[in-house]
C-alpha cells in the first residue's frame, strides 16, 4: 500500500486537497518526466476466447475498444482445471512449497444493486503448527469498526458438525472451539454461510471496501484464516491505517454471480464466464495466494499488453483512457525491471485497477488497485507513477514473499519503496533516482525527526500515528537498504534479493531471513546498518 498522506508533507501545493506530484527533477513542471512514445499493446482476451487462437487484430484499435460485454453464447472454457492455472509453467511445482496451505472454495451471489452478498464457504484447513489446535480463527474484516459494512456468519460447521462460534476482536474475529483437538499434521473441514453487507460512499481504511456509481470493491471481506506463528494466532485488530492482512499463501476457487451487465475483476486467473439469462457467473483460480480481492463494475473498460507469457490489464474509466494506458505502460517496465532484479512474476496475470481509494494505491496477489484522482490529476502524474510502480513492486514483496504486515510493516513496504527507487533509477537514470531518494525520503525523514524525534522505521503499524508511520516506514526505512547496498555493493546486495525471493517464495519471512540474506551473499555482517535504520 501507497499512502498518499504519506507525500503531501513534501509536496509543493497550494492546498493538500489537490497536491501537486512530487519532484522527481530539478524542473518545476508537473510532468518532469518525459514518458516514452507507449508500444502498441496487445488484444484484449476474454474468458470465451479461452482455447482459441490469439486474435490477430490491429493492437492499437482494439486497445481503444471498450470491454465487450458477456453475451449469451455458451462460453468455451476449460471443463476442469487446476491449482497451478493461475501460475506460469515454470511455477506449477511450487504449489507443493506451500505446506500449510488452506483451501478455498467460494461461492458469492450479489443482488441487483450489489448491496449485499450471500456468501458459502468450504474450507480445508490442514494444521502445520507442529503442535494440535483446540480453535481455529477467522479473520472478517468486513466488519472493521465504523464502516458501515458487515458481514454476518449464519452458520458454521466443524468437520461436518454444526460448531459454536464466538466473535472477538470488536467482531474482527471469529473463534471456532473444536470438539477435539486438531493435531498436526491433520486437515479439517470448514463450512461457513454468511452475507456480507457492502457500504455504500465508506470512507473508512482508504475507502477500500465500498460501493459507488462506478465500482464495487470487496477486499479481503470474505472469513480468511490468520497467521499462526511462535506467538499463536494473529487476530488483532489493527489501527485505521496500515495493512490489514497477515495469512498463509492459499488457493482458491472462487464463484462470483453478478448482474449481466457489469465486469468482474478479481485475484486469480479467470477460467469461466457463464451468462445465465439477466445474470452472470465468473469462476476464478488463485493459487498460492494469500488473500483475494474482487471489484465489480459496468464503468470500466480494459487495455492489455504481454511481457512475455504474462498479460497485464489495465481497468480505467472511459475518461481516464489516457492514463490507464499510460499506466498500463509503467507497469509493464516494473515488471520487467522487477524480474531482472529480484526473479520471475509467478502468475500469468496481473490487473491494475482504478478505484475511489483514498490511498495512492493498495497491493493484492495478482491485482494492484490505484487512486482515481491520480488518473485524473495531470498534476500528480509523476506521483501516479511512483505507486503503480510501487503497488507493482508488492507483488515480489508481500504477495510472493509474505510478512508480518501487522508488527512488521517496514519488511514489505520499506523494500516496496526501494523496489520503486530502483525503477526509477533503471529506466529515467541515476540522476532522477537521486531526486527522488532526496525528496521523497530525505526530506520526509528530517521533517519527521523534527516533529517527531528520531523512530526506528521497524516499529508495528500501532506503535505510530498515522504520519508517523508514513514517514518512518516508507521514507527512513528505504534507506537501510541503501545503506546496505552502499556497504556491500550491486553484486551482492543484488544476489542477496534474488536468494531471499527464492528461499521464500510463497512463504513467511521475518527480518532476520533478510539479514542473513545480505550476510551471506556479501561475507558481511550488516546488522548495524538494521540496528542503526531499523531498530534505531
């Protein structure tokens, strides 16, 4: 996640209601960045083209086309699929790193107006905590304190027995006793049936779960399975800023009934499209990943460009054509940036989403979403840039490797920060790179240091308030990892990234895997850099 409050502290503007972008250049235009001419993108591809050729249509006319609306033809989708067709073939075996992975199987059905969903679930929880379990928890973010939305469990059964669940954390989470302990090793059956209500305009944690005239957006509202670790169950509730979600890498099969009239954009690889009459049923696989995000819209249209074997979508307003594109364009260059810096993106797919939030952006496995107003800003394009490229960065560094979101924020979002640097840095020169190391994190450090006195940037996203966290997380935090890279060197700071994505790819890390990370690939001890940037 990007916040946009975060920079308006350094950025030149008459009201920060309408912050100018940030500098990334000593000229005081807006756009200070001169993009390159955008290459051609490719066909836009629907579910019902799955089995066909790839279309061989002009790429420019069919990019300026709005999205085609389902239609009652009979879609050509495969008959069974699985697991692994949401990743690249080179990643199909990793689904069996995963050892503590939970199933999903979802099945939504929204009514006309998208203000509620019915909601059933089967879950397969296998515990790999090495000891047995007397509970499991769940994780109902939709009914975060103060949003006007809910989710409302009627029932739930325990290895096919009806189970009595108890609601803790401010309603956050939901406690399931067990009738006998689950030992390790063994997996459990969950069912779950509930409806969640969407609230309409919520301005509440970035406006992330809300619906509008344009957009409906469900993150993460749907009962997920926390983390387990060395201090048990992760079910505390967190502040209204900062991440929400700390789980396993899992896979899912998720079933979205909607009205025909509007799209489906979700985590995960689109496998069925099946108009039903007025209505519509879009099937997804996602697999591994640790949570799944869903918007649905009948505003957005869609342009497609290929890296590779990997198809990156870009939703936007009709309006905003332009910048979803442009967008589009930024994306696509992260991607390949990113893969030669850090390692191969898993999936076949990744969606960019354009969304009312008030963050600059907000990171889910296989789905990026992006501020509205930054499309529609002339003025903030070079901050427009910095989070899609930054959202596009979460996709090694928390949807691949996953952390402590909660206590550890700084090990995803610090590294997001540097991740983006180095974009600017591979493809706009180290010049621009520097600008912006000195005015996006410099001066948001100092600033901070005097309002704040100096913080480590490793504290847990409670221990600040909100500003606080924006600048010690996201402006003092990257410069660790320049600080180790200045100690030593590209070749090993560098090998030290690729090992860490490979070492924990679809896993949890903590701060000390990426210490040893850099130890080992330098022969090196940087444990003062983390107790001077970090811990300090």
């Amino acid at each position: 996640m990007l916040r946009q409050i975060a920079v308006l502290v350094l950025l030149a503007c008459a009201a920060c209601a309408a912050p100018a972008a940030p500098s990334i250049t000593p000229s005081a235009t807006p756009t200070s960045v001169v993009l390159p001419t955008m290459a051609p993108v490719g066909p836009t591809i629907l579910a019902s083209d799955l089995g066909k050729a790839i279309p061989t249509s002009n790429a420019t006319a069919q990019a300026a086309a709005p999205t085609r609306v389902p239609t009652n033809a009979p879609a050509v989708t495969p008959a069974a699929v699985g697991f692994e067709f949401a990743l690249r073939p080179q990643f199909a075996r990793d689904l069996n790193l995963v050892t503590n992975k939970t199933v999903y199987t979802i099945h939504w059905e929204l009514n006309d107006d998208l203000s509620t969903l019915r909601g059933t679930q089967r879950v397969i929880f296998a515990n790999h905590t090495g000891a047995p379990l007397n509970e499991i928890y769940f994780r109902l973010f939709a009914n975060y304190p103060n949003s006007d939305g809910s989710i409302e469990i009627h029932s739930v059964r325990a290895g096919g027995n009806p189970a009595r669940a108890a609601l803790e954390q401010d309603n956050t989470a939901l406690k399931i006793p067990l009738a006998r302990p689950l030992t390790a090793n063994r997996t459990l059956v969950i069912t779950l049936d509930y409806t969640i209500n969407i609230p309409r305009d919520n301005k509440v944690r970035y406006a992330d779960f809300t619906r509008s005239e344009w957009i409906t957006t469900l993150p993460t509202v749907y009962p997920i399975v926390p983390a387990f670790d060395d201090k048990g169950w992760h079910i505390e509730l967190t502040p209204p800023y900062g991440d929400l979600v700390y789980a396993n890498s899992s896979v899912y099969d998720v079933t979205i009934s909607a009205p025909a009239q509007y799209t489906v954009i979700a985590s995960g690889q689109l496998v069925q499209e099946n108009p039903q009459g007025a209505r519509t049923s879009w099937r997804f696989i996602g697999a591994p990943m640790r949570d799944f995000d869903v918007n649905i819209t009948n505003a957005l249209t869609r342009t497609s460009a290929q890296v590779d074997d990997i198809t990156v979508n870009s939703w936007s307003l009709s309006a905003h054509g332009d910048s979803g594109k442009r967008a589009l364009q930024w994306t696509v260059e992260a991607i390949k940036i990113f893969e030669k810096r850090f390692g191969a993106y898993p999936f076949k797919e990744l969606d960019l989403v354009e969304t009312p939030t008030s963050a600059g952006g907000i990171e889910y496995p296989g789905l990026i979403t992006v501020a509205s107003n930054l499309y529609a800003d002339p003025g903030q394009l070079n901050f427009f840039e910095f989070a899609t490229v930054h959202e596009t960065a979460h996709q090694w560094f928390y949807s691949t490797i996953g952390n402590d979101q909660v206590n550890h924020p700084w090990l995803d979002e610090a590294l997001a920060q540097y991740a983006t640097l180095l974009y600017f840095e591979d493809r706009y020169g180290k010049e621009v790179a520097r600008n912006i190391q000195q005015n996006f994190f410099d001066n948001l450090y100092e600033e901070a240091k005097q309002r704040y006195g100096d913080q480590p940037a490793g504290k847990p996203v409670s221990a600040y308030d909100e500003d606080a966290y924006g600048a010690f997380v996201y402006a003092k935090g990257p410069k660790f990892f320049q600080a180790v890279r200045d100690q030593i060197g590209d070749d090993a700071f560098f090998k030290a990234l690729q090992t860490y994505y490979t070492d924990f790819k679809f896993r949890i890390a903590f701060p000390p895997d990426l210490i040893n990370a850099f130890n080992v690939a330098s022969g090196q001890d940087v444990t003062p850099l983390y107790k001077q940037w970090i811990e300090g």
